[in-house]
C-alpha cells in the first residue's frame, strides 16, 4: 500500500477549501429543496451566496437539542432527510432519542481512511464490538473495515466470556471499539488462559483514550488509535501514524467534511488553538446537515501533520461544549435523567455524576428525597438502566445538599492521566 489512502488527503489546503465551497451552493440549494426541514431552518438564504467560510459562519448552528424538538414535531427526521435517498438503507435510533438515517453506498461514514491511517490492511480481521443495536455506532466502523477489504466479526457489546472465547479462536489482528473494553477483554482473557496475542491494532472511539491505557496496550503488543466518530457524520477526524508506527500529535479531519471550531453557545468560529464546539457541515445526500453543533469540544492544531495528510488537523475530544455526556459509548442527555424524576416522584433533585475507576466510565445517581420520603434505590437503579442503556450506582443525599449550580449530568472525568 501507498503512504496515504489516496490523493485526496495530500492536496494543497487551499485547492481543498476551494474544492468544498465551490460545492457548497449547488449542494445547499438540492438540499434546501429536497429536505424541507433543512430549508425552513435556512430560512431565506440564498445558497449562491455560501462560498466561503465567513459566509458560512452566518448561518445558524443547528443545535441536537433543536434538531430532536424538531423531529419530535415532525417525526421521524424534523424534514431533515431526503426520501428517496433512503431507499434499501438502515434507520437508526440514538439516545435522545434522535433518529439517524445512513446514506446510501459502501463506507457512507468515510471509516476507511481512518482504518487505512492506523495501519490495518485489507484481509485482516476485525473484532468489532461497537454496539450494533438500534445505534449505528457498529455499522460505521463495519462499513468502513469491509469497504476496505477487511472481514468483520460483529461481535457487539456485552458478553465478555463469549467475545474473549471468539477472539480467541478467530484470531483477528485489530479490536473496534470503545477505549476501555479492549483492556477487559485482554485481562479477563488472561484470567482464563485464552490467547489474545493476535490482536496488533485497535482503532477505538466512543470516549477518552488516556495516555496510561495507551501505554498499557502498547506494553501489551498492541497500539492503538482513536478516531472521533458521530452518528451523524461518522468518522470526522482520526490519528495518523508516523514512520515508526507510532500515533501523531492531533487528529486529522475527514475528506468531504467541513469542520468548524465555535464559541460554545454561539456559532462565532474561535481562533486557532482556542478551545471551542466542534460544528461539521457535510455533503450526505440523505441526511444534509448544515453547521450541526456536535457539543464536543476540541481545538485546531497548527501546522501540517508529519505524515503528509494536509487537511486540518484538531486536538481530539477535550469534553462536552453542554451537559449531554458520553459514557461508554453512550450519549446520556439530561432529558433522560428528567424522564427517570417523572417516574420516581419521591425524588426531589437528581444529579448525574460521571467518574473512572481504574480504566472504566462510572456512573452515579446522587438523589434528594422528596420530603422525607423513602427511595427505593434498587427501583431508581432498574430505571436509570432502562432509560440510558446504563448502569449505575444511586446515592441518597440529605435534602439540599446537592449543589445549586443548574447541573444535571456532572463530568468528573479527568482527562490528564
């Protein structure tokens, strides 16, 4: 194989921007017309005028909070999907829950650069434990392994026993997943005697990958790269390797994407290197999104990367622009936790702690009692599973000792170590 998956990503930076704002008005004017929804949220702009950054910049950003009241007045989609580009495609349901139409073709998420870039090889084998219920988050990366010319194990979430027993008869030389189940994997196989050793790459998503258990994975022969995937868009940005190997400083961005870099709570692009809301803009002809605020937070990097990829290159994800958090994977958005009081009307106040232990994303319920009631916590717990996919601890407070801050979801996540 070449250095790099095609010529596309070594193209001079300014023929690539000329290249999507000289495609933006035509595509902007189909999908104005053909998704109605897109075209009332526009307003009255004139697509021929959409053909530079600045130009975009003054359009609104379409926050997920307004796209799914938009979807829930206008089900399923809010008029954001073209109809007949659904055909002999797959509908998806994300917490929220926000529905998520695939576009049509092989690899509509754009995932194979980012297997291509972390050394994967068409035939390898791929463990894919993405989730593949209802979500989309294992169709992506599957798509992408098989367009590649890879062979995918769907192997899903849960089930550690079975997934360290397949892998280890299977032998597939790359884990897919979320950062953290490739090291339960590892040590429960150990715990049995099964060999894992197979494994040589992982490209993970869905969370932080930490430094600590990057090195973990390395001392246990296997190196692993992250790539920053949406349901909406797919792969937006992934690591590259240098000459060693090794990953790259940052994270490249997707081919046939234009990424933004906004002052959480505004649409004003921030300086490069200031650390603001990530808003991609796509060119889907089934699902046309326009300056869409993913509420992850990230920051441009300067320069070229090393490995010859010219497109923009951003830090990764360094958190959440608002309160809608990722836990395992799993986006869990205060809405939920307000669905979960209504059920339980002896709680008062709830708030959503998100922590690690050891390598794993926790959860805990902290809840105040509505005067002087009993919690059933075991009740609690069954709902908080229910309603986010979830597991989690509840932990009764006194009355009025939770903080007054307007928190909901609480991420104390430390993203250093």
């Amino acid at each position: 194989m070449g250095a790099h998956f095609d010529s596309l990503e070594t193209r001079d930076p300014q023929q690539r921007e000329a290249d999507l704002f000289a495609r933006l008005p035509a595509f902007l004017a189909a999908a104005m017309e053909k998704a109605p929804g897109l075209g009332r949220w526009l307003g009255g702009i004139a697509p021929e005028d959409v053909r530079s950054r600045r130009d975009l910049a003054r359009l609104p950003v379409l926050r997920k909070a307004e796209l799914l009241k938009r979807q829930r007045e206008e089900p399923p989609f809010g008029g954001f999907a073209v109809a007949e580009a659904l055909k002999g495609t797959r509908v998806f349901m994300s917490p929220g829950p926000i529905w998520e139409p695939q576009a049509p073709g092989a690899d509509p998420w754009q995932a194979a650069r980012a297997f291509f870039a972390a050394g994967v090889h068409p035939g390898d084998i791929v463990h894919n434990a993405f989730a593949y219920h209802m979500t989309p988050g294992g169709f992506v990366l599957d798509e992408g392994a098989r367009a590649f010319g890879c062979t995918v194990f769907p192997a899903g979430t849960g089930n550690t026993d079975g997934q360290v027993e397949a892998a280890s008869a299977l032998r597939p030389q790359v884990y897919c997943g979320t950062p953290d189940f490739l090291k339960v994997m590892l040590d429960r196989a150990a715990d049995a005697d099964k060999d894992l050793s197979s494994f040589r790459l992982g490209l993970v998503s869905g969370g932080a990958l930490f430094p600590s258990l990057r090195a973990e994975y390395a001392e246990r022969g296997v190196r692993v790269f992250q790539c920053y995937a949406t349901a909406e868009f797919g792969v937006i940005a992934y690591e590259t390797a240098g000459t060693e190997g090794n990953p790259l400083p940052g994270m490249v961005v997707n081919e046939n994407l234009i990424v933004e870099i906004v002052r959480p709570g505004s649409g004003e692009p921030v300086e490069d290197g200031e650390v603001g809301e990530v808003v991609v803009t796509n060119f889907n002809p089934a699902y046309p999104l326009v300056r869409l605020g993913t509420g992850d937070l990230s920051a441009v990097l300067p320069g070229v990367s090393p490995c010859g990829r010219t497109n923009m290159r951003i830090a990764g994800w360094m958190g959440r622009a608002d309160q809608r958090t990722k836990v395992k994977g799993m986006f869990v958005d205060p809405e939920q936790v307000a669905e979960l009081m209504k059920r339980h009307r002896e709680l008062s106040r709830a708030r959503l702690v998100v922590t690690r232990k050891g390598s794993a994303d926790v959860m805990a319920l902290h809840v105040e009692p509505a005067g002087g009631a009993s919690v059933d916590t075991e009740a609690v717990a069954a709902s908080l599973r229910e309603i986010t996919k979830l597991g989690g601890t509840i932990e009764v407070a006194p009355p009025g000792s939770l903080p007054n801050d307007g928190k909901v979801i609480a991420d104390e996540r430390d993203y250093a170590g």
